[in-house]
C-alpha cells in the first residue's frame, strides 16, 4: 500500500526560487559579458557560482521574512555552504575579484534588509537587485584586465575596459523597465501610475537610443578606437532602438489586453526578450 501523502514530511519552503523571470537577469549579464570579453572555463565556474549564491539570497529573504523560523533555516544552511565551497574556488582562481566584495556587500546587506521588513517587492529593493545582477557584465572582465596583467586596469578587475560597463548599463536599462512592467502585470495590475511610469519609461529609453543611433559616425570618436565606442557606432543602436520600441508597445499594451497573464507566462515573455536584448548587444 503506497504511504498516505498527507504524512509525508515535507520539504522544508526555500529550496526552489518561484521568480521565473529572475533566472533570464541573472545568466544574461554573465554570458553576455563572457562571450564579449572572450570565454574562459573560470566563467562557467564564476556562473554557477551565482547562480548557486542566488539560491542562497532567496532562501535567506525568504528566512528573514518568515521571521526566522526554524523550518526556513535547512536551504539556507546548506546554499550558504555551497556558496562558501564555490566562491572560494572562483577567488582561488582570480583572488582579485575579491575586491567586488566591497560593491556586493552593501547592495546585499540593503536587499536583506528590505526582506527582514517584509518590503522586497519594494521598487528600490527591486532596483538594487537588478544592479546587483547587471554588474556581473563587468566582473565578468575580471581575467581579461586586472592590476597583475594590466597597470591601468584600476582597482575593481574588469573594471577598465569601457565596453564592459557599457555592456552593463545596457542591460539594466532594460532590466530596470522589467521592474515596473511586471508590476503592471501582477502585483501592481490596475495601478495606472505604474502603468504610465511603465510606458514613459521604456518610451524614454527608445527615444535616447534611437538619438544615438542618428548621430554622426564619428561622433564618439574623441572617446577613442576601444569597444565600448565600436559598440556605439554601426547597426547596433538602431537594433537596440527598434528593440525597446518593441518593449514600449508590450509595456502599453500587454497589461491592458492580457490583464490575467500568469506569472509563468510573463517570466517566459522575460526569457525571449532578454535573449534577444543578447543578441543584438552579441551579434549586433
């Protein structure tokens, strides 16, 4: 006889994330950076490090809002420890990436304690969070330029090199529009502030960039030959522009044709529109 489902014990809440769209702004930044700064195995592993320090943060919140109950405490244990045995692997491998720890530090403690007040869903913790994510695009430099390989690569390893930052602000121009359009669509649904905060937002980004992409060609020249400026000149803007156009038209319309969307289908809608945000930044 098969055992009674209702004793079984259960698993203890924290284990596995429920914010489908967060995994698309957390693996984003990383291989975008990586494939941009030249691909290492050091990337797979720096990956699955954050991937796996993410599942540490949401089990943490996720602890510190239940007010820490007991029953909350076995996935932090044991993503902590996993955490601690991959970074310590990642620094053995590049020590000076330890440096970010005074970035990571803050941004963490400033998002755990908008957990401990039950505020995470607030739009600054949001924002933080989405910081935190796109920096990775710079970390990601870390092998490429560092104080031991180049004299002039300043004190954060990768953060010399224009591109990557670039590359970073890029990304959280369009995570940061995630932000209030999925707030349209669940926890804000009806909220026509958000809605209108949404659509100037997104509108306002297709405006700046489609202003880039007009521009002279050699109208970024004074800032020098390096990526960051390649990045800037060519088809890349006019793809970015058309792309946020198309994100401005999701930001009106989606909340108000498919109000009842399910979170699973918003993040899945997350996934495609970040892929391609990739691969213009990659290929464009």
């Amino acid at each position: 006889m098969a055992p009674d489902a209702s004793r079984r014990p259960r698993r203890s809440p924290g284990w596995v994330p429920n914010q489908h769209g967060a995994w698309a702004m957390l693996v984003a930044p990383v291989v975008v950076g990586a494939v941009a700064a030249g691909p290492r195995w050091w990337h797979l592993l720096l990956l699955v490090t954050w991937l796996v320090a993410y599942l540490a943060f949401f089990a943490t919140g996720l602890w510190l809002r239940a007010r820490r109950k007991p029953k909350y405490l076995p996935p932090v244990r044991a993503y902590a420890i996993a955490t601690a045995v991959l970074g310590l692997a990642t620094l053995a491998l590049e020590p000076a990436v330890l440096r970010w720890g005074l970035v990571y530090g803050p941004l963490l403690l400033v998002s755990l304690g908008f957990s401990a007040r039950r505020d995470d869903r607030s739009m600054t913790n949001d924002l933080v969070t989405v910081a935190a994510a796109c920096l990775m695009a710079v970390v990601v430099h870390a092998p490429v330029t560092t104080l031991e390989s180049a004299p002039h690569a300043g004190w954060l390893p990768g953060g010399a090199d224009g591109s990557a930052w670039l590359l970073a602000a890029l990304l959280f121009a369009y995570f940061a529009g995630t932000v209030p359009y999925v707030k349209t669509m669940i926890r804000e649904r009806g909220n026509r502030a958000m809605y209108r905060g949404s659509v100037a937002y997104h509108a306002a980004v297709t405006a700046l960039l489609a202003t880039v992409a007009v521009l002279p060609d050699d109208a970024f020249d004074r800032w020098g030959s390096g990526d960051a400026v390649a990045l800037l000149d060519g088809p890349t803007p006019w793809l970015l522009a058309a792309l946020f156009a198309g994100l401005t038209v999701r930001a009106a319309v989606v909340p108000r044709r498919w109000p009842t969307a399910s979170p699973k289908a918003v993040g899945i809608g997350e996934i495609v529109a970040t892929t391609l945000l990739a691969l213009v930044l990659l290929l464009g």
